[in-house]
C-alpha cells in the first residue's frame, strides 16, 4: 500500500482511539474540575465497563446487537453507581482531602481489580460487536487523464468502528448541553467554581460529588463499552486509558473540559497514527515527553487559568 492510503489507514485507527480516550479523559478531569480529586482508580473503573458489558451480552445471550445496546445502557449506569457509592464509602470519610484521596484512590484501585480477577477471571474475554462489516474505502491519484478514483487493496475500515468515531461526538453534544442549558449544570458549574459558596446557597455539595464521580466513572465506562468489541475485556486493561488519560488531563489543563477534549484528539491521533507506522511503546514516550514539556514550559496546561 502506497504511503498515501496508508496514513489515511493510521488517521483512521487513531480517531477511535481519540474518540475513546476523550470520553476517558472528560471523566476524569470532570472529576478534578468539580471536586479537585485526583482519581488513581478512573482506569479501573473504565475496566468495569468492559467486563459488565462482557457479564451483560453473555446473560442476555441473544443477537450481539440486542446485547451490546443493553451493555451501553446498562454498564455506565453499573459503574456511575459503584463509584457514586466508593465516594459515599470512602471518599467522603477522608473529607476530599488532596493527599488522602490519592492513598483512598490507589485502595480502590487494587480492591477492583482484584474484586474482579477473583469473579471474571484472568483470560480476556472478546464482546461481539453489533456489526463488523468492512466497509472499503477510495483514494485519489493524479493520472494522464488528471484526477481519477481508486480502491486501494486493504484501505478499509469496519462499520464498527465508524460508529464509535460518531459516538463520541454525539455523547460530547449531549454533555456541553447538560452543563450550558441545564440547572444540573449550573449547580456543577457552581460547585466546580467555589464549593462553600455552593453550600451557603442551599447546594448539597456533598451529593454533588458523589454524581460527579459516578457521572464520571460512567464517562469511562461509557468509552470502554465502545472499545471492548475492538479489544477484549481484561481485568488488567485499565492502565494504559489511566495513564493516556492523566497525559491529556495535563496538556490540556486540569479541570479544562475544552482543553480535555482537543488534547484527547491529539493524543489519541498521534497514539494511532505512531502505533501503525511505528510501536505502541513508542507513542507512550512521545506522549510522555509532550507532558514533560507542557509541565517545564506551561504548568497549568494549554488550557489551564495561570495562578496569580
């Protein structure tokens, strides 16, 4: 395949992993933003969703797609309320404290992951997606008779992943809706902007944060949904959306939901684009030398408000 086709191939592949990882990353700086918690665990939540969407298709157990669509309606709502729970649990008690929710945070992140190797197991397990057929796609070429179309032999793409690349567009309309039109928003947006003055309002702020965590952990369950049909759920698959996740939260500016978003398309582009042409490992060091840059040179983020 000529290099052409073959970028186009690698763009491709890396727009779903952007679409992913920016549903990973909203969570997760949602989180920080509202509540200004560092959640070591988000990654473990996102392996919840792929293993309940696992549970979900094996005990429905009729056509894949009557399964998947109970798997992206149920499992984010499965997760949201565990980790609304682990906030009422734990979280809480240590009264959102920034050292203390990091140790609590690691604690939930080792009691999920071996909570669930001990009941899922440790082979991964494939979901079947909704639908996979392979969609061929065209390039163009200059010839004597000037531009002409043609289909490259093996420039494709499955009808799948399409979707999850207009998936995530559709879930990130429906979140700015509810934070700039709706009075859920506001009382987010309050709380995220000063927490006692929310109180003194009549806010409860304490319930607050236990529907921000869950709406959050629902946010990663929500991507791992979507991905588990392309990969496999794996009660290990958490680290890699944890640590991609905390690279965009920091370009793009903690607690920055724009700055969120537009770092996720650019990781998540250049993770697949690298990954194709080059390795995996190779994307994570470039990644991981971005953040190195971004925190020598701009340590708020690119989106980040500069402290006085």
């Amino acid at each position: 395949m000529e290099f052409g086709p073959h970028l186009m191939l690698a763009m491709l592949e890396g727009l779903v992993q952007a679409s992913v990882l920016t549903l990973t990353a909203l969570g997760l700086s949602l989180v920080f933003g509202v509540m200004r918690v560092v959640n070591v665990a988000h990654g473990e939540f996102f392996m919840l969703g792929a293993v309940f969407a696992w549970w979900i298709t094996q005990a429905i157990g009729a056509s894949p797609a009557l399964g998947f669509i109970a798997a992206l309606l149920l499992a984010p709502l499965l997760v949201g309320l565990i980790a609304a729970l682990s906030d009422w649990l734990v979280l809480r008690r240590v009264e959102y404290d920034p050292e203390r929710t990091i140790v609590a945070t690691i604690g939930l992140l080792y009691i999920i992951q071996q909570l669930t190797l001990m009941s899922f197991g440790p082979d991964a397990r494939p979901v079947p997606p909704p639908f996979n057929s392979r969609i061929a796609l065209p390039w163009f070429e200059w010839g004597e008779g000037g531009l002409s179309l043609y289909w490259p032999w093996g420039l494709s793409i499955t009808s799948y992943k399409l979707f999850v690349i207009l998936a995530a567009p559709v879930v990130l309309a429906a979140f700015w809706l509810v934070m700039a039109r709706t009075r859920l928003g506001l009382v987010l947006r309050a709380t995220r902007i000063d927490g006692e003055i929310a109180r003194a309002f009549a806010i409860p702020v304490e319930k607050v944060y236990a529907l921000v965590f869950g709406i959050g952990a629902a946010l990663a369950a929500l991507g791992a949904v979507l991905v588990v049909p392309i990969q496999q759920a794996h009660y290990l698959m958490g680290g890699d959306p944890l640590l991609l996740s905390f690279i965009v939260v920091i370009i793009g500016g903690l607690g920055s939901l724009r700055g969120t978003v537009l770092a996720a398309v650019l990781i998540g582009m250049s993770d697949g684009i690298i990954s194709v042409f080059f390795t995996p490992t190779l994307a994570k060091i470039i990644a991981t030398l971005l953040v190195a840059m971004v925190l020598v040179f701009r340590p708020e983020g690119l989106f980040g408000e500069r402290r006085a």
